[in-house]
C-alpha cells in the first residue's frame, strides 16, 4: 500500500512537471509566432496569450509545490502508522506474554493441588485399610498401614491434622503392648529400620514421635503373618513392599 502511494505521487510530479513544459514551450511559440515585430509593439492578442500562459505556469507551479508537501505528508503518514503499527504490535505481544505466564502460573497451581489431592486420598485409603487392619487384629498389617500413611503425609506435605492422626493411632498400639499386655509388639519382618526411619523424618518431634521411635528398636519382635485373605491389601509407592517399586 505505502509503495503504491508512493509510486502515485512520483506520476503525479512527473505529470504535472512535463505538462508545465509543454504549457511554456506553446506559450513562447504562440509569443514568438504572433509578437515577433520589428517595433516590439503587443497587440491584444499577444497580451493575452501572455497572460494565459504565465497564469497556466503560476497554476503548475502551484500544482508541483502541493505535490511535493502532499508526498510529505504521505511519508509522514506512514511513519507514524508504522510507527504505531510497531506500538500497537509490541502491546499484543506484553499482553500474550503475560497471559501466557498467567495460565502457566495457574496451570502449575491446578498441576499442584491435584496431586495434594491424590496424595490426599492415598492416605485416607490406606488408613482406612490399616483402621480395618487393626479392628481385625492383624496388628502387624495396621503398623504397616498407619506407617505407609504417615509416609505418605510426610513426603507429600500433607496437612500436620494427618500426621497427628497416624500418631496418636500408633500410640495408642504402643501404650496397649507397653503398658497394659507387658509383651513386645509383633512386626512385620524387615521393616523396623524403614519404620523407625520414617518416624524421623517427622519434623518437629515430640514426646510421642520420640517414645515410638524408642518402641520401635526396643520393644518389638519380626513375626511373620500371612494376610488374611478375606481382604485386599493397600499400600503407597513409598512402601517397600508395593511390587511397582521392584
């Protein structure tokens, strides 16, 4: 478009320049033709030719100096749409710019909050498998399960309301074997030092987290049990002994 008004304006100079030749050529033959006198003496029709011809090359002239100022406006017209063009091109990109990093930012928002999610319902079925667990008193399967849970709000930052949950379920098994049945608590084989060691990434410990841990090296015994199967067990990938870990 801005080379096609250009190459208008450059005909248009170029018509307007040749047109005012050919006026003045014509006016001087017409002057030479008619007033060429020994005396010089201008009759009337002389005066006029004159008159019409300086007239047409004042309008030529006029003619030319618009369409130099009308050439400069055109080139000022296109720079400044190109030079709003360039604005108006540089705001579209900010703006996509910043959506873009807008929906990234929510998208890793989303991306985090299902997977607390997941994790979330992990830990409540795995609970309520170890809660079954131990109503059946298959003591050594509810340790497992109440440690897989608590592993489970530990490495995915559960809420701290799980992990007191699991806690104070663990207590409650230690203080009945402790205190009240005097006798060591059966575990499953293996699993103390993974027990005992995801007691410890518990962060901060307390009384209760401490006294489990304690019970844990000193007051159990590794006996096998074969799962009762009347029941599907649950574990997470944290567990070792979930078979998509081998």
């Amino acid at each position: 478009m801005i080379k096609e008004q250009k190459h208008n304006v450059h005909a248009y100079i170029y018509f307007t320049i040749i047109t005012s030749g050919i006026a003045i050529i014509l006016s001087l033959v017409t002057i030479f033709r008619y007033d060429y006198r020994t005396d010089l003496e201008i009759d009337y029709l002389g005066g006029m030719v004159a008159i019409i011809s300086l007239a047409v090359t004042v309008f030529v002239a006029v003619q030319i100096y618009q369409s130099f100022n009308l050439k400069k406006d055109i080139d000022e017209q296109n720079k400044k749409l190109l030079k709003d063009m360039e604005t108006t091109n540089k705001h579209q990109i900010e703006t996509l710019v910043n959506e873009n990093e807008k929906l990234r930012s929510q998208f890793q928002e989303i991306k985090k909050e299902l997977e607390w999610l997941k994790s979330d319902i992990t830990f409540t079925r795995i609970l309520n498998y170890a809660t079954k667990m131990h109503d059946g008193n298959f003591i050594q399967y509810a340790i497992d399960g109440y440690m897989d849970a608590l592993l489970v709000a530990v490495k995915d930052n559960l809420t701290k309301d799980r992990i007191e949950v699991i806690i104070n379920l663990l207590s409650k098994i230690r203080i009945e074997y402790q205190d009240y049945l005097k006798k060591k608590c059966p575990l499953l084989p293996n699993k103390k030092e993974w027990y005992y060691d995801t007691l410890s990434q518990i962060n901060p410990q307390n009384e209760k987290t401490r006294a489990l841990g304690i019970f844990i090296l000193q007051n159990v015994e590794e006996t096998d049990i074969t799962f009762p199967q009347e029941h599907i067990r649950i574990t997470s990938d944290h567990n070792p002994d979930n078979k998509t870990n081998n």
